[in-house]
C-alpha cells in the first residue's frame, strides 16, 4: 500500500542562541544538553507542549506507521513522549492498526533533510550532535540503521533552495514509503521548514515568500493527503536526493572544508513541484498547524520575512536572520535568536526557528 498520509509537526517552546553574524560564532546564555550552542532544550512549558502533541498523536487516523525527525535536541524532545506512550502502551491494535511491534517500527529516523535552515552564509552553521551523543540523551530512541536522504550545505541556503532541498527529502522519503507498504508517517522539524513542507506537498509555491499561507506554530499539527491519482512508486526527477555518503551519512560531514560545504547545497535536484504539481502527485492539506489539543493553543506564530542571506558587504550593516522579524542587537554586532518561549523579544515580534 503507498503513503496516503504525512503528519507534519513543529517542535515545541525552546530556549535561546546567540550568533556574531560578523564571525558566525554561535553562543548561549543556557548550557544546553549537548553542548552545542545552537541545540538548545525545550522550555518546561515546552515539554508540556510536547506531552500534550503525544497524547493527540496517539489518536491519529490512520495511525503513524513511521517517524521521521530533525536530529536537533528540541525535535527529538518533542516526538519523544509520543514514541515512548506509543511503544509501552500500544492502543488497541483492532481499532488503530498500532501492533505489538511498534517499538521498533517508530524508531526515529533522523532526517537532516528536514533540518533546520540557515540563510546563505561565508562561514559555517552548526549541525546536529553525532547519533553517539544522542544515543545517551535519547537511549533506544533512534533508528541507528537509518541513513539521511538530503544533507544540506553547512553555508546556508537561500529560500529557493530550502524549498528544493525539502522537495528532494520527501521524493526520497515518499519513494521508499511506497515501496516498503508504509501508510502514514510523522515528520518533527522547524518552523520554516514547517511552511516550506506545505508548499513542496501541495505545490503552492506563492509569488512573496513572506506569504502567510501554511502556518508554524509550536507543536502544531498539520495534516497532508495524498491526491487521487497522485500515486507513483518512482519520483518523477533524475535525482530526488543528494545521497549522504559515508563520512556525512548522519548529517555530520568530517573536515569538511568551507569550500566543500559551498558546493553541497547546489548539487540538490528534485522534480518540478511548483504551479499546483505537488512533490510525488499532489497533497491536499486536511489541517493547518492545529493546536486545538494545546492547553495554551496556537503560540509563536512564524513566518518568512526580510533578508535570508548573513552575507554583507563589507562594512555593510544587515540583519542576520534568515528568516523572521530582525532580532534586537546588542551593539556589538551580536543578534540574539529569538526563542520558542523565553529570553527577549525581538523587536518587531518575529521568531526563530
């Protein structure tokens, strides 16, 4: 049986980074669990968020047959209750579909084609941690077999090619569905990938890309079907993904140079999914990043806006997010990113990923 459904979610409330967009050096205030200043943990009322998500996840028809994950910590937090109640408590499998043998079945497969995005850059951005630093933060929860369809460039990516980037994941991710009988998966990953996803699914790629047209708010949901007719075991381009090789196959390239990482994004091709086509045939979206199930409902709204580059012309004063609302500077050139729920509010009320 082909993927008929693809259950898309946004992590929940996290704390914050800073980032030199002079030096591209990433800091934090708050140690984070990995020591990565850029993989921050999600705030208490973020977990809450996340259990809540689980709880409603549980529910889903048809029920997740497979999860497909961002490796940073704030998405892996989030899909974690949901995998564990799933895995332990098993709903009754003559009215979900869920069996004995979900525990291995939802896995985690951590996917850094739907990673976080960064604008195009002349330094390097940060990467997840290694699966081995993970294994001990999240034991058993991650599919170690599993190796990423799509590893983005380490120097940014303009907004075009974040969108052929995440077209290129799901031809990959749909095609080995397909084959494999899977009939619905969840995917965990940022906010402008969030946005990015529903434009790729449906096809609908607006003319500003500050369009307000599919929503990201912190652990909202959002539903994706397939169309009628929309069904194909082989994705329609030459190539649908940059295959991860052996010393990047989990998102981390070894000594890559910044020459390297330049030429990474570029090579990415996927098949045309604008003017309403839709990656694989077509997506209709069924639900919107819905919070409805959320105590505190719809929070941290985001979209596109502004500038999506961090390189300037020398002396050149510019703001380095790359998406969002600019954030407050400190006058020293250092911008703080702005956060799923704590630190300070960036002017403008933007938010980051």
């Amino acid at each position: 049986m082909p993927l008929e459904t693809i259950y898309v979610v946004r992590h929940g409330f996290r704390t914050t980074w800073l980032v030199d967009h002079l030096t591209g050096t990433y800091s934090s205030n708050i140690k984070t669990p990995t020591g990565g200043p850029a993989d921050p943990a999600l705030t208490a009322h973020g977990c809450d968020q996340a259990r809540q998500l689980g709880d409603r996840l549980l529910a889903a028809d048809p029920p997740i047959e497979r999860v497909y994950s961002s490796l940073y910590y704030r998405c892996l937090q989030t899909i974690e209750p949901f995998v564990r109640k799933a895995a332990s408590n098993p709903p009754d499998a003559s009215v979900t579909g869920y069996s004995a043998s979900i525990s291995g079945a939802l896995r985690v497969r951590g996917e850094t084609g739907i990673g976080e995005w960064y604008g195009s850059a002349d330094f390097e951005h940060p990467v997840p941690e290694t699966p081995e630093v993970l294994e001990s933060h999240f034991p058993t929860l991650l599919d170690h077999t599993y190796r990423p369809a799509v590893v983005p460039t380490r120097m940014g990516e303009g907004v075009d090619l974040l969108h052929d980037r995440v077209a290129a994941t799901m031809e990959a991710l749909i095609t080995e569905c397909d084959r494999e009988g899977v009939r619905a998966i969840l995917l965990c990953t940022h906010a402008a990938v969030v946005i990015a996803l529903g434009r790729v699914l449906t096809g609908n790629m607006p003319e500003s890309i500050d369009t307000e047209d599919f929503k990201a708010f912190t652990c909202g949901l959002s539903i994706y079907r397939r169309r009628d007719g929309g069904l194909s075991l082989e994705p329609r381009g030459q190539g649908a993904a940059v295959a991860a090789t052996d010393d990047s196959r989990d998102g981390v390239s070894d000594g890559t140079s910044a020459a390297d990482a330049h030429n990474a994004g570029p090579n990415i091709q996927c098949a045309e999914w604008r003017d309403g086509r839709g990656v694989m045939g077509g997506w209709d979206c069924l639900l919107n990043s819905d919070c409805s199930f959320l105590s505190s409902g719809e929070e941290r709204g985001w979209r596109f806006s502004g500038d999506e580059s961090f390189n300037s012309a020398a002396g050149e004063k510019k703001s380095i997010l790359d998406i969002g609302s600019p954030a407050a500077e400190d006058g020293n050139g250092v911008q703080t990113s702005e956060v799923d729920g704590c630190g300070p509010k960036a002017a403008g009320g933007g938010s980051r990923l």
